[in-house]
C-alpha cells in the first residue's frame, strides 16, 4: 500500500513532468485522507498557480501555514503569488518571513530582492542589491543575478561613480559566467552611455541584438546611444524597429530625433500613432505635440484636438485630462491670451513637470500683465560664438530640480566660457535671470550629468560646447567656493516682492527668530522616497525653543494635518500669516525657507535643501537623519564635495 510520503513524492513528480491535473488529483487524494497535511495543501498551492488559479493558490498555502508556520518554502510561494496578485508589499513581508524561518533560503533572497528592486525608490534600491548579493555568496555562479544586482546597482547609482563601477563589474561577471547574456550585453551598454563612452556602448548593444536580432530593449537603447553619439538617421532606424517589435515607448524617441532632423511631418504622424498606441508615452507625446503645434503656431488645432482626446487603451478615457488641459493653455500662453491660460489650469492640481512649468508661468505671466509689464527674454546676440542649450529644462522635475539643473549648467558654461541658452522656465521668470532663449541647431546630448558634474569639479577636461544638454541634471556636489555666485544668481525679481516678502514680514512681527520647517509627503510617499517623520522634529524642537530669541515656528508642508503635530510651539502656516498667492503658493513658502533664521529640510527635498542652500540668513541648518530616527546638523555649503 503506497504510503502518504510516497504519495507526495509520485505528486512532485508529475507537476515537475507538467501532468498538473494527474498531479492536482492526487493530491486532493493525499488531503481526503489527511486534510491537514500541510505539505499536500502547499505542493496543491503551487499546482493551482500553474493552472492560473491565484486566488485559491493564495488560499491552500495561507491554510499550510496555518498548521505548519515554520514553512520557509511554503512562505516564498505565498510571496510569489501576492507578487502575482501586485501585493508588492505583503510578498516582501512573506519573503521577510521566509528568510527570519530559514536565513540561508536562496530562493527567498532572490524574490525580496526581485521585489524591492521593481518596486523602486531610494529606500528600496540599496536593500535589493544587499539581498542579490547574499544570492551570491549562497550561489556565485548564477549569471542571471550579477545582472539584477548590476540593474539595482545602476538605479541607486545616480549620484555615486563608485555604484556605477560596481554595476558594471557586476554585468561583467554575468556575461563572464554567461557569454550569450544579451540582456546584460545591453544593461553594459546602457552604463556605458551614462559614462559617456559611446563607442563602447554601441558594441555593446550591436552584441545584444546579433543574439537577439529583434530585442525590442536593445533597438530601443542602441536607438538613444546612437542619438547621444549624433547618429541621428541610425537612431530613426533602431527606433523604429523596436516600435515595430512592440516597444511603444519608443515611439516618442523616434518623433524627437525626427524634429531634430527638421522633419516635423513626420514626428507629428509618430506622436499621433503614440497617442493611439498602447504602451506608449502618452504624457510625453502629449507635450511634445502641443510644443510642435505651438511652434507651428497652430492653436486652434492644438485645443481643437486636445479638448476632443481620449485614450483608448485604459478603462478611464480621461486618464491624461491634466496633461491635454495643460496643452490647451499652453497654446493659449503662446498666443498672449494669459488669463485664458491661468482660467484653463484655475483649480487643477497635478505633479507633472510641464503642467507645474505652465501653470506657474500663466500664473506669473499675469501678475506681470496685470503691472503693465511682460519677460522680455534677450536673444543670443552672437550665436557663432561658443555656446550650449538645455531645451529640456522645463520638461523634467518641477521647481528645485530645475533650478538645481540650472546650476550645474551655468556652472559648466562659466568655467569654460560659455553662453548658455534657456527655454521659458519657472525658474527663468522668477529669478532676476537673463539667460538668452535658445537658438537652435545644436547636436543633443544625452545622459550628461556625470559627465557634466566630473567637468565642473575638474575630474575630467574634455568639455563639449555647442551641444543641447539634456535632462535630467542636477548637481552632485555643493561647494562652498561656488556659495556666493550661485546665491548672487538666484534672487528673485522685484516684481514678485510684494508676494513673497509680506510672509516675512508678518513672521517677524510675531518673534524675533523665525524656524521654518519643510515637512513633505505627497508624491514622496507614491514614489517610496524618506518620510520626515514630524516627531523627530517635535523632539527635536523641545530642546531647542527654550534657547531661541521669541521664536515662531513656521511650517511649509503639502499635507496641512501634519501642522497639528506641533502644536505645542504655536506652529503657523501660510494662510495663518499672508494672502496665499493663488497657484504660486509654492515661491512663498520657499521665501520663508530662504530667509529664515533656523531651517529645517525634508529627507530627499530638492525643495527645502535648494532653500537652504540660497540662504543667506540662517544661523542653523537641520535635516533628519532617518537611519537615527532623528534630526542632526548640517552645512548646505561643503568646503570639498557631499551629495545632494
């Protein structure tokens, strides 16, 4: 008579043989006979999920542990189906389980590792590569992890040469190990491209694809290697192949080197084909046809067509609704009529870079009407004479990352002597700025901010002038040697004093040190960023307030409940102090952090940490030191290097 044990064994081996349903039988056979074997309910799981069936996969396995909770295997396989099941933060705490139960499970590092790494954001990255690296150590031969770890190792590399070293050892080892590898043949190339060796990266991606001829990845990264490199007609070719394999998102790359090339008809068709096309850029391709329109001065088919679109590949149609209505006023902006723009975005509320820099500007644009006035911005009066652009200021990030981009641009063009050229950007309007507006006909670069960073602070010597640099920039470093130009700078129009400086004022008026604090949540949280917990603040504050000079706290923060939190030290906001300035509420907020007497930054907030770095006032700078649960001292200005 076949024992229960050897019942199982049978069982395991027709659903590693693919027979599920001989496999499913027999197990419902072993559980009429025990229902509470614990490994049948489990191997029953995982014979469900192959079969498509989660939900009741979901359920056998939550019952095995029930009754055996010491299931380390049982425990990743539940993580496998909740990552399934999206449930991208139950399948972590599974696999978290899995690894308290048995530390040594390889199989549950790979998956958390897998896990954190997709689901992306500053906290997760360093986590991931940690997690693939101890896969490592259990089992070093395995290809395909030195390539994740690389991808971890790239994604948390932005500010940090040495993270991008690693990830390029790590695909090294990987195609060491695996030689056909083409996907880490391509990730080596995309580092490559970031490093600024060009040559390379294009052997690299040509590797790829003699592997895997219609790789729609690789077509699409050796399309934006061989734009970097000026190989535009090369770039419309890989481009389009990889449209053709199904890569969609490439669709707004290809319209991009198509206007480059003055071919305009063309991008115009592409954009269109993006915004019909699932998978596609759809927030890009909305942009860049408004832009294109626009510059064609075509508005009333801009807002003909934008008031009428609808994507068709989501259950909401209206998906996109801010991105067209910022389409609609960006033609209106164009077109001089400024109050109809500001009417179009009056009470839309969005996080998109080029919704934020056109509402801001309609926003700004009528103040200035409204004085009789309007930006005049100057041309380049010698356009032969060395110079570079960044036409892509406005179109990644929202206030402080443009200004941080702006930074490290005019950083680069004073140490080598050259003019720099902006499009319009809230940075642009609100700063006494004179920056040139673009003149056109410069070969685009790509993936600079290393590049640009290493020739600012001197690692490198090989600048490029006449180039259009691309975003995203910002700078790595924040030395005190450039303290007084950068601050000299970025001073605000006189235009917008009587906005911003009445705040100050009635802060003064009710003490004689001002602390101001930056506490953001909103997009942070969707985007898994550090959270500034406000007790770390409030304890921090305790010891503080007794030593301060009438202090009045001031809070700037997108979450008004976190104010009560302070409740203890009288904490005001902006409308507790001034007339809000309706929809540049925002630059108030940022004045006060800019002049205040104590400032007191956001984890990973350009914002704050841009304020800080532009005040001149402040005799103490603090930000949380989330690893301590704390708040700790700090220089915006370093006297060598530091990371922003």
């Amino acid at each position: 008579m076949t024992t229960v044990a050897e019942a199982l064994q049978i069982a395991v081996g027709l659903y590693r043989a693919g027979r599920l349903d001989e496999a499913r039988a027999l197990y419902l056979r072993i559980l009429e006979a025990d229902p509470r074997n614990a490994v049948a309910l489990h191997l029953l799981g995982l014979a469900e999920r192959r079969q498509g069936n989660r939900d009741k996969a979901l359920e056998l396995i939550r019952a095995a542990l029930d009754i055996a909770p010491d299931m380390a295997d049982a425990c990743c396989n539940l993580a496998g189906i909740l990552s399934d099941l999206g449930r991208v933060d139950e399948a972590a705490a599974a696999q978290r389980r899995a690894l308290a139960i048995e530390p040594a499970l390889e199989a549950a590092h790979h998956g958390l590792a897998s896990l954190l790494c997709s689901r992306g954001g500053p906290r997760d990255w360093s986590a991931s590569a940690d997690s693939f690296r101890r896969v490592l150590r259990l089992n070093p031969q395995r290809a395909e992890v030195y390539h994740d770890l690389g991808i971890a190792l790239r994604q948390g590399g932005a500010v940090d040469a040495e993270a991008l070293g690693l990830a390029m050892h790590s695909q090294r080892n990987a195609l060491a190990l695996r030689p056909d590898f083409a996907a880490a043949h391509m990730n080596l190339g995309n580092l490559l491209v970031e490093l600024g060796r060009l040559d390379e990266a294009l052997v690299c991606f040509r590797r790829s694809l003699v592997l895997e001829p219609e790789q729609g990845g690789a077509l699409y990264n050796q399309g934006n290697a061989q734009h970097a490199a000026g190989l535009a007609d090369a770039a419309v070719d890989s481009y389009a192949r990889a449209a053709r394999v199904g890569v969609n998102l490439s669709l707004t790359r290809l319209a991009d080197v198509l206007t480059g090339l003055g071919r305009e008809g063309e991008a115009e068709q592409v954009l269109r084909l993006a915004l019909t096309s699932p998978g596609s850029d759809v927030s890009g391709a909305i942009d860049m046809l408004s832009a294109l329109l626009v510059r064609q001065g075509r508005y009333e088919d801009s807002r003909r067509f934008f008031a009428d679109y609808r994507y068709p590949h989501l259950a909401d149609p209206n998906a996109f609704r801010i991105e067209c209505l910022t389409a609609i006023a960006e033609s209106w902006l164009a077109a001089g009529e400024v109050d109809r723009a500001v009417e179009v975005l009056a009470g839309v509320h969005g996080h998109g870079s080029r919704f934020f820099t056109v509402k801001s500007i309609a926003g700004l644009s009528q103040v200035l009407a409204r004085q009789g006035k309007r930006l005049e911005r100057p041309a380049n009066p010698d356009p032969a004479a060395p110079r570079i652009c960044s036409s892509t200021l406005a179109t990644h990030g929202r206030f402080a990352h443009n200004v941080l981009e702006y930074v490290l641009l005019r950083l680069y063009a004073e140490k080598f002597g050259y003019r720099l050229e902006t499009p319009d950007w809230v940075g642009g309007y609100y700063f006494d700025l004179d920056d040139p507006k673009p003149s056109g006909g410069l070969k685009p670069m790509h993936f600079a901010r290393r590049i640009l960073n290493d020739l600012v602070t001197g690692r490198r010597d090989d600048p490029r002038p006449d180039v259009d640099i691309l975003s995203p920039l910002f700078l790595f470093e924040h030395r005190e040697e450039w303290r007084e130009r950068v601050q000299s700078w970025l001073r605000p129009r006189p235009e917008w004093l009587g906005h911003v400086d009445p705040v100050m004022q009635a802060l003064k008026a009710r003490g004689n040190t001002v602390v101001a604090l930056h506490i953001r949540r909103g997009d942070f949280v969707w985007f898994r960023y550090t959270i500034t917990e406000t007790s770390w603040y409030v304890d921090w504050l305790k010891a503080l307030w007794p030593t301060l000079d009438r202090p009045v706290l001031y809070i700037a923060t997108d979450d008004p409940a976190t104010i009560a939190d302070f409740a203890e030290f009288a904490p005001v906001s902006l409308t507790d102090v001034a007339q809000p300035w309706q929809g540049l509420e925002f630059l108030q907020d940022f004045h006060v952090l800019m002049n205040a007497d104590v400032v007191g930054v956001s984890a990973h907030s350009g914002y704050s940490q841009l304020a800080a770095l532009l005040n001149r006032n402040a005799r103490l700078f603090v930000e949380p030191d989330a690893a301590a649960r704390r708040i700790k001292t700090y220089s915006p200005w370093t006297s060598s290097s530091g990371t922003a």
